[in-house]
C-alpha cells in the first residue's frame, strides 16, 4: 500500500500474515486497528480497498488490519482492549454479549448470513433434496455448527438423515475434494472462491434459502471506546461504510488492491469473493434500504436462536439494546454514488 505496508503472503490453504498501517506517529491522524474474522481471504478485498483508497486517511485515521483466528477470538481481543475494532460473526457476537464481554455491534455492513452447505459440482448434490444420506464435515465449535439442526429442522430432516464429521478448517475443502465426505458445512464467501481458486465449481445451498435469513459478519468495539471516544467510531463507520460500498462497485480494480498485497489468486476469484460479499450488503427488513443499519426485530431473532441453539441459557435476559446500535452510524443507501478520495 503506499501508506506503511507488511506483507507476507503464500499460496492458497495457508496462513497468510497482513498489515495494511498508517504513516505511524506524527501523522496528525488517529492510529487504529481492525482484526478480522479469520486469516485473509478474497472476501476481505474490500477492506484493503478502503484503506488503498484513502477512505480511512479521509477521516483522519491511520488503520491497521490483521487477520483473525475465529470470530470468538476476534469479539475477544476487542473486549479485552487489544484492538480497536472487530469483525465478526453475529451470532458470536450475541452469545458474547450475553456472557459478559463489554462489547456492542455498531455497523451491520452484512446484511445477510453466508451460512450455506458448499459441495462439488457432479458429485450428486444439486438440491437440499440430495443431502438425506449424505455426509457433510463441519467443524467443532462455532455458531454454524451448533445452528445445523435448525437447517435440518427447516428441511423436515432428523439429525440421523445426514451424517455429520468434525473436520479443522484447514481440512475442509481438501477432504472435499479428495471424496472423504460429500459437503462442507462454511461461509459460502469463503469456500465457494476456494474451490474456484482450485480449478473445480461448486455447488452452493444457502442457508438464507431454507428462510434462515439471519444477520451475518459486522463491526463490533468495546463499550470502553464507545464511552470514551465516540466520535472516532463514527468517523471509522463512515470510512469502513464508503470504502466497502466503493469496492462493491468497482470489483476489478478492488481485486488489483487486493492482489497487491496477497498472492496467489487470479482475477476471477478475487472478483468472485467480492460479489458474493456484496450481495450480502442489504437486508429484507425495515431498514433493507439503509446500509449498515440494524433492528429490534433482526436482532431478537438472532437473540432467540442463539436460546435455542447456542446455548443461551433462559436466564440470560438480553435485550437488543444490549446487542447493538445505530446511534454511530450515518447510514449509507442503495444507489448512493461513492467516490474514492
């Protein structure tokens, strides 16, 4: 980046290591950071883009972006202080919340969950039809895995109908491939690029298509900054907002950003990642044509799954004024013309 770069970058299915920073001291800017969900991906090209393309300089910060290592550990550093802000998953988020993290999500920015059932195309699933028999890995832990009853419950299917292996993430699409089970269980934002990068297509049974339509990934900080220092969330949301919604609209010249920094993926993936994130910008609700806004109604659906499903206990009386706000927000809308700096 021509701000103060770090990279070490290797080729798909390892870990990669990225810093996109300011200037450093002196800059007359806010310094901050940001900690993803997990480590980089394609799906993260529009973050590079905000900060490659000045939206954070415009709003007086220096930004610094990590990868993270599962939302649980992202809502975790956030809380205890370690970074700024955070990006995670919703429903990590809720459960958090409830068990006693300071923390609050002030940015919806996905509107929509990536939950989905990701298979090969010609394997013989086409159709939530074909999973009955089927095995389909998933990971131990998490809000996704502890939420597939509720898909087989949509679909009219017992837990015995589909047999369910634990896999690591890092283990997930090469079992795939290799024919050790028939699906993942993943963030479609995530795997479906993945195989793309491999040479294969993949097959993609969204969650949000069974009527499982829950608020996905957003950004979260700490109730200490929200006390402290709110007009430094606000300038963040309106960069974070405007260099998001500058990469949905130029996908090409956002997987450039992206490339720069992190090797190993051609053009088509990167683009791929990034529509498929951005089609998860705007909601079904309310506030569907307001970009990065939430609602009571959205946010005590997840609160009544994460009772149900997430170990919840019916003792925690959480409300979504506990979960999230908009005060810090000046919400952006469809259509809106965004022009980089």
């Amino acid at each position: 980046m021509r701000h103060s770069i770090r990279t070490t970058a290797v080729a798909l299915g390892a870990v990669i290591l990225l810093t996109l920073a300011g200037c450093g001291s002196g800059t007359g800017r806010d310094q901050m950071s940001l900690m993803l969900d997990v480590s980089w991906l394609p799906k993260h090209a529009p973050f590079i883009s905000a900060v490659e393309r000045g939206f954070f300089k415009a709003e007086g910060i220096d930004l610094s972006v990590m990868p993270g290592s599962g939302s649980g550990n992202t809502v975790t550093a956030v809380d205890t202080g370690k970074v700024d802000v955070g990006w995670a998953d919703f429903g990590v988020t809720v459960t958090s919340r409830a068990r006693g993290a300071d923390i609050k999500q002030v940015n919806l920015v996905q509107a929509r969950s990536a939950y989905a059932v990701v298979a090969l195309a010609g394997t013989g699933i086409n159709g939530w039809e074909d999973l009955r028999g089927k095995t389909v890995a998933t990971e131990a832990a998490g809000a996704m895995p502890a939420m597939w009853p509720y898909a087989l419950n949509k679909l009219g299917l017992s837990k015995n109908d589909v047999n369910v292996v634990h896999a690591t993430g890092a283990a997930k699409i090469p079992g795939l491939l290799a024919g050790q089970w028939d699906a993942n269980l993943a963030l479609y934002v995530s795997d479906q690029p993945a195989i793309d990068a491999l040479g294969r297509k993949a097959v993609v049974l969204k969650w949000s298509d069974l009527g499982i339509d829950l608020y996905g990934n957003g950004i979260i900080v700490s109730g200490e900054k929200l006390r402290t220092n709110p007009g430094q969330v606000e300038r963040f949301n309106r960069a974070m907002q405007k260099g998001f919604l500058w990469a949905c609209g130029h996908p090409q010249e956002a997987a450039h950003d992206f490339q720069k920094e992190v090797s190993g993926y051609e053009d088509r993936t990167v683009v791929l990642a990034i529509n498929e994130q951005c089609a998860l910008n705007w909601g079904t609700g309310a506030s569907a044509d307001e970009y990065g806004v939430m609602d009571d109604a959205g946010v005590q659906k997840m609160i009544d799954v994460a009772h149900q499903f997430l170990g919840l206990k019916p003792e925690a009386r959480l409300t979504p004024a506990d979960v999230y706000s908009n005060a810090y927000l000046a919400p952006l809308h469809r259509g809106d013309a965004i022009q980089a700096p």
